[in-house]
C-alpha cells in the first residue's frame, strides 16, 4: 500500500514539474534567456510560415511575437510585404508595443502598397485625439510619413491640429512632419509657412529646435518671421535641447548678419572703442553659457557665431573652448583642428601661447598629423620659431609621405616667416638631399628651390659659403641622378638654367661648369622623362646656347635635344620645341633642324630678357582652405566642395530698425495697485485717485500687543472658537451700518450736487467732494480696525 502512494505522489510530482516547466517558458518567452535577442534573427523557416497565423492570432502575445520577427526580417533586408494585409488589421491594436512595431511597418511599405495604407488613415486620424500624447505623435510621424501625394491635403490638417495641441512632444512631432510633407507637396508651402509661424511662438523649449529645422526645410530665406520672436529665441537658446541649440544658432548667426548692424569698432589713441547693437550683445551673452556644453557640436556653433560676429574682445572667448574639446575624443579633434586652420590663419596671436597643445603625437592619425602640421605653421612666430622648427625636422622622418613632404614644406616656410633661422633651415635641407627616401630628397629639392630663388633675387651678390644658393645649386646639379621625383628633377633643371651665369674662369665662357654636364645627362634621358621634366630641359637648353652661341659642343648638344622635342608625342613638348626655336631663329636660324622663316627676329639681348628677366619669386605656400570655406561646413572638414553648405551672408551695414524686434512680452508691465484688504477697499482706492495724494499708511490703533489674558483664553479652544464667532457678528453689524452711512452720504452729496450746478458754485463743490473723501476714508479705517 504505501509503494502504491509513493508512486503516485511521485507522478504527480513529475506532472506538477513539467506544469511549471511550461508555464516558465511560456512566461518569459519574451526574455530569451537562453540565447538572448538573436534567437529572433536565427528562427527557422517553420517559424516564418506561422507569422501570417500569429498576426491573426487572437492573443497579443502572439501578434507581439509576429512584428517582432518581421522587423527582424526587415533588418536583415528579406521582402517582407506579403503580411501588409495582415498588419493593417493591427494598426488599431490596444496594445502600444505592438502599434508601435505596426507603424515601423508601415513606414517601410507604405510607399510601396498605397491603396492598402490608404486603408488605415481613418485610424491614424482617430488616433490624432488619443489621451495618449505617445500615441498621437506615432500617429502623426506614420500619417506624414506615408509618401503617398492624394493625402497630403489631410496631412496639413493634422499638422495644424497637432501643432496647438497641449503636448509639446506633439507639436515637436509635428514640426517635423513638415519638411516631410513640403518634399512630397511643395504647393502646400503657404500653410506650412503659416505651421512654422504659430510653432516659432512656442514657449516650450522642445520643440523650438524641430520648428528650426522646419524653417530651414520650407522656408530659409523668410528671416523676417523671426523679427519678433528673435530675442525671445536667443533667451530660450540655453533651454533647447543639444541638437536644437545647432540648429538654432546656425539659424541666429544669419539672422544677425542680415538683419543687425555690423560692430564698429574705432581707435581712440592707443585704446581700442567697440560699439556694438543691443540685440547682438543679447546674442552673444545668450550664447556664451553654451561654451561649457558636454556636446562638442554645441561648443563648435557657439564658437561660429562669436567668431563671425563679434568683435575682437568677443573673439578672445573662443579660445578656452576650442582647446577644452580638442581632447573629447578622435573625431572631435578632427573637426576642431578643421576649425583652427581657419581661426589661425586669421588671428594666429589667440593661439600663439598655446603652440604645445597642437604638437603631434606619435599616435595621430595621418590627417590629423597633417592639420597640426598647419596650425603650427600658422602659429610660427620670431618667439617660438625655434621650437617650431625642431619639431618640423623631426616629423619628417614620419612614416607618412604625406606628413614627410608638409613637414619639409613647413621648415621652408618657416625659413621665409622667420629670415633669422633661413641658413639653419638650408642646413636641415642639405641634409636631407642626401636621403635614401625619395619622397624626402624631392621635397627638400622643391623647397630649396624656392628658398634659393627668395634669397638670390632679395640678395644677389651673396658669398660663396657652404650654405650660399650658388654652392646650393651646384650640389643639386651633381646630385641630379639621384633625384627620381619629376617636379623635383624639373626643379633642378629650372635652377640650373637660370643661374648658371657665372663671373669666373671656366671651361665654356659664362656658363659654370657644371652646367652643360646636366644638360648632357637630360638629353641623354629625355625619352623617359615626363613631360614636366622635358619642357625644363628644352628651356635648360635655349638658356645654355643663349649665353654662348659660339661653342660648337653646346650647340650639337643643344640642337639634339630640339630634334627629341620636335617629335615628342606630347602636344605641350612639341608646342614649347616651336616656341623657343622661334625665339632663337635670330641668334642661329638652324636650330630646329631648317631656317625659320618670316615673322618676327629678336637679337640675342632681347632674347636673354625674354628668358632671364622677370622671373620674380613664386609663393608656393598653399591656401589650406578655400576662401569661401566658412567654420561649420562640411567641406571645410573634407576638402571638397559639398551639397547643402549654407553660404555665410554678408553683414548689412546699417541694420534694420529695431522697432521690428519690439514685442509686448519685451514691455515692463505697469505696477498695479494693491488689492483691497477689506470691503471698503474700493472707496479707499477712488479716494486715493480723487485726492491723488500720497501712500497710505495703515497702523493699527490702541495696543497692539496681545495681553497675557488673551494669551491665557487662547489656550482653550471653545474659548477662542466662541471669541472668533462674536467678531464675525460684530463685523457683519459694522457692515450694515457703514453701507446705512454711505447711502445717505450719497444722498447729501447728489443734493449739494444739484445745487452747485444750478447756483455754479465750484468752490462749494470741491468742499463736498472733500469731505466726502473723508467720510468715506474714515469708514474704511473703521472698517479695517474691527
């Protein structure tokens, strides 16, 4: 008997374990325990083929489990618009989840099935006066959101519904309805210009940012709606939200620059006078609390407009700022670096003293190398020149060769900004001639071309030292077969040619004797050169037979490399060949291989000015950034001219008036007069204005301090209850009695009245209009003493 019960309790026991087993599951079904989100990624194909009977499903527990597999679908791109039928059906569902998952849906097909969305705007509508503000916004974004053109006269209507609805999340959802509608119907532009009105006057901080955007998106260049909302907007600019505050400052900053007088500013002897227009200052305050902003976006808006509308003593401001965020993270440095390329080309003296911040580290990325590079160049002054340039020759031995040729760029140009450290930068670049890498010795070769070209024409008659640009010049003749780099070859050959002249003793008259022997090395390589290189060597060549024409070896080796250019597959090459026999047919006719015939024949001193003279140096310092490439741009930050950058307007000298600016909320309200205290508060008050004399001052009468007996009878409460019952009637008694009064006094008064006027006697009117007042003031102190 008891094995049978043990039995049984033990199946029972089995049972009631698997009951709960399955219970659990069933529980927390929705929580993936085990195998966490992915489970709804990874479902098999079975699974797929019972969402159509999940969504018809009567339990929302098996709908809910239906979109989440199919937004599941959706985002791993399968073509799930087969189950729109289905989907409709939910979008009245009681349960938001699943609205929430139906109106992803329909975001994603709506477009592609119009006539069975069409189906559920009726319920997008009712959904529009749901309790739920959640709701109604969903509701609103999926109506706007239905590309579909026949509804968007309904659309419109929900969007004014929505945009005075008590909500502010509601309204934001319909300031960004807007844009959405006005791109699918532009004739609707007059109504929504109307919307962007009434959301412009929200005092909700939430949804100033959306009705900018919506601005922006209809309507940019309608700045006079904003005349007077403008100061309300800079007050309310620190409540808006991060990504509102952008856009609202963006929107501002051109409204200031259009709409505002530009700052004056003046020198009155050694000090400098700044004048500048009470809305302006109100923007730039309003916007200065924003430089402490976590979000590194809000900081950089701040910074565009102080920078592009302030004057000097705002502009120093932005320093603090800048370098706070260019430590955030990489990408913000990125930016920020983009934004100090500008800032420091303009003003280098706010950052001078903040030179180490912007010193390249070895984790940098290349880009970023580069743009340090820059900054530090900009900030290149005769204080820190020295540090500047230990730092350029150590960043180029970088493993970039895009940071290797701006580092040695960036030592020529701080030879050219500092002259006092010019022969420390040709001994850096000397050195680096001597290179095995061919990215250093062609750069180096390019910026001692322009350093030497600087130095002979500002100082011709140089000595002839290690470092002169004659000695220079020489070296890079000899070194000519190591250069590989086309620019830097072609470079050499340009020098070569042009200050090849010499005074001394050597082999061929007037030419240094290095000379010939580069041009016998490119005649013998000028097949392979590039077209670059070729035109250098043909001009190399008219230059060298120029100064001596009676040497027989230049001139067969001249004539050579004339015959090479004559049949040169380059049009340029063969163009330049031409040209400078042209030029030489009066110096020796045959130079191009026949007798030039007709035109014009210069003598050989009017060539050499032709070839010689003029040739004043060249700034080879590139501009970092466009000129029209303004702080906040993308294609400041990319380098290439991008779609949509706003074009910052130019200033309006004198401004509009700013009577358009005044609104009532900006006029002081009038100081009320105080209420009345008592019944005969409005005698006292007409009074006051008959008399319009000065305050009055109530004092109560007889002592005023509690005795120790009343004190005593306030300690029991129907004492105090019953004392509190006999004041209130003898108050309502001292009421009847002063309304008994007034009415006769009125009496009197409407008698002596008529009299003055028949007998016209001012005199006894003022008296009774005197007394009166003092009837009437008396009443009302009695009134307050009881």
């Amino acid at each position: 008997m008891d094995g049978v019960n043990l039995n049984a309790f033990t199946e029972n026991a089995a049972r009631l374990g698997m009951r709960i087993q399955e219970t659990f599951n069933e529980h927390t079904r929705d929580l993936s325990i085990t195998r966490g989100g992915a489970s709804i990624f990874d479902m098999p194909d079975d699974k797929v083929k019972n969402i159509g009977k999940q969504l018809d499903s009567s339990s929302d527990r098996e709908k809910l489990d239906a979109m989440k597999r199919l937004i599941a679908l959706i985002s791993k791109g399968r073509n799930v618009s087969n189950y729109f039928p289905q989907v409709v059906k939910n979008v009245a569902s009681q349960n938001i989840e699943i609205r929430k998952l139906v109106y992803i849906y329909l975001l994603r097909y709506a477009e592609h099935e119009p006539d069975l969305a069409l189906l559920s705007i009726n319920t997008f509508q009712k959904d529009l006066t749901d309790p739920s503000p959640l709701i109604r916004a969903m509701a609103l974004r999926v109506l706007s959101g239905i590309k579909v053109p026949m509804i968007c006269s309904l659309v419109v209507l929900a969007i004014k519904k929505c945009a005075a609805d008590l909500s502010p999340y509601v309204r934001k959802a319909a300031a960004l309805a807007i844009p959405k509608t006005f791109q699918l119907d532009s004739t609707q532009q007059s109504a929504l210009i109307s919307v962007i009105t009434t959301l412009l006057r929200d005092r909700s901080p939430l949804s100033i940012g959306s009705a900018v955007i919506a601005f922006e998106s209809v309507c940019p260049t309608r700045l006079d709606l904003l005349h007077q909302q403008y100061r309300r907007l800079c007050k309310l600019l620190i409540d808006v939200d991060e990504w509102g505050q952008i856009d609202l400052l963006n929107l501002l900053l051109r409204y200031a620059r259009t709409m505002l007088p530009k700052p004056i500013i003046s020198l009155n002897g050694e000090s400098m006078e700044e004048e500048l227009d009470d809305d302006l200052q109100l923007l730039l305050s309003s916007s200065e609390p924003l430089f402490r902003s976590k979000n590194p976006a809000v900081v950089l808006a701040a910074v565009r407009v102080f920078y592009y509308t302030g004057s000097p003593s705002f502009t120093s401001r932005i320093v603090d700022p800048l370098i706070r965020i260019l430590q955030v993270s990489r990408e913000a440095e990125r930016v920020v670096l983009a934004y100090l390329l500008v800032i420091t080309r303009a003003h280098p003296q706010l950052f001078s003293t903040q030179y180490p911040r912007f010193l390249v580290r070895t984790d940098d990325p290349p880009q970023v190398k580069r743009d340090k590079i820059h900054v530090l160049l900009n900030l290149c002054s005769i204080d820190n020149h020295q540090a500047l340039l230990r730092e350029f020759m150590d960043y180029a031995d970088d493993g970039d060769d895009a940071v290797v040729a701006d580092a040695i760029h960036a030592i020529g140009r701080c030879a050219k900004l500092v002259p006092s450290c010019t022969q420390q930068g040709l001994s850096a670049l000397m050195i680096m001639i001597k290179s095995r890498h061919d990215v250093v010795v062609s750069n180096a070769v390019l910026v001692l071309k322009s350093l030497v070209q600087n130095q002979l024409l500002h100082a011709p008659s140089v000595s002839v030292s290690s470092h002169s640009p004659l000695t220079i010049i020489s070296q890079l003749a000899r070194r000519m077969d190591d250069i590989k780099h086309p620019q830097a070859r072609a470079c050499v050959l340009w020098l070569v040619g042009q200050y090849s002249t010499t005074q001394g003793i050597s082999r061929i008259e007037g030419i240094a004797d290095w000379a010939p022997d580069v041009l016998r090395k490119s005649a013998k390589s000028f097949n392979t050169e590039s077209p670059l290189v070729k035109l250098q060597a043909l001009t190399l060549a008219a230059k060298l037979f120029l100064l001596c024409p009676t040497d027989q070896t230049l001139g067969l080796l001249s004539r050579y490399v004339f015959s090479l250019g004559k049949y040169d597959l380059n049009y340029d090459v063969r163009d330049r060949t031409r040209m400078l026999a042209s030029l030489l047919a009066g110096v020796s006719p045959t130079i191009n291989g026949r007798e030039e015939q007709g035109g014009v024949v210069l003598r050989r001193e009017q060539v050499i000015k032709v070839l010689f003279d003029g040739k004043a140096g060249i700034d080879e310092d590139e501009a970092i950034c466009h000129p029209r490439q303004s702080i906040g741009s993308l294609s400041l930050v990319t380098g290439k001219t991008m779609h949509g950058d706003s074009i910052l307007p130019e200033w309006l000298e004198a401004g509009i008036d700013p009577a358009l600016r005044q609104n009532d909320e900006d006029v002081a309200p009038l100081a009320l007069p105080s209420q009345a205290i008592s019944s005969a508060g409005s005698s006292l008050q007409r009074a006051l204005g008959s008399v319009g004399a000065t305050s009055v001052v109530l004092t109560p009468t007889g002592n005023s301090t509690p005795s120790h007996d009343t004190k005593e009878s306030w300690r029991d409460l129907d004492k105090f209850y019953a004392s509190d019952s006999d004041k209130r009637q003898s108050e309502s008694s001292s009421e009847e009695q002063g309304s008994e009064g007034e009415g006769d006094q009125g009496d009197k008064s409407g008698e002596d009245e008529s009299e003055d006027d028949e007998d016209e006697d001012v005199g006894d009117e003022d008296e009774s209009d005197e007394k009166d007042g003092e009837e009437e003031s008396a009443e009302s102190g009695a009134g307050i003493q009881q």
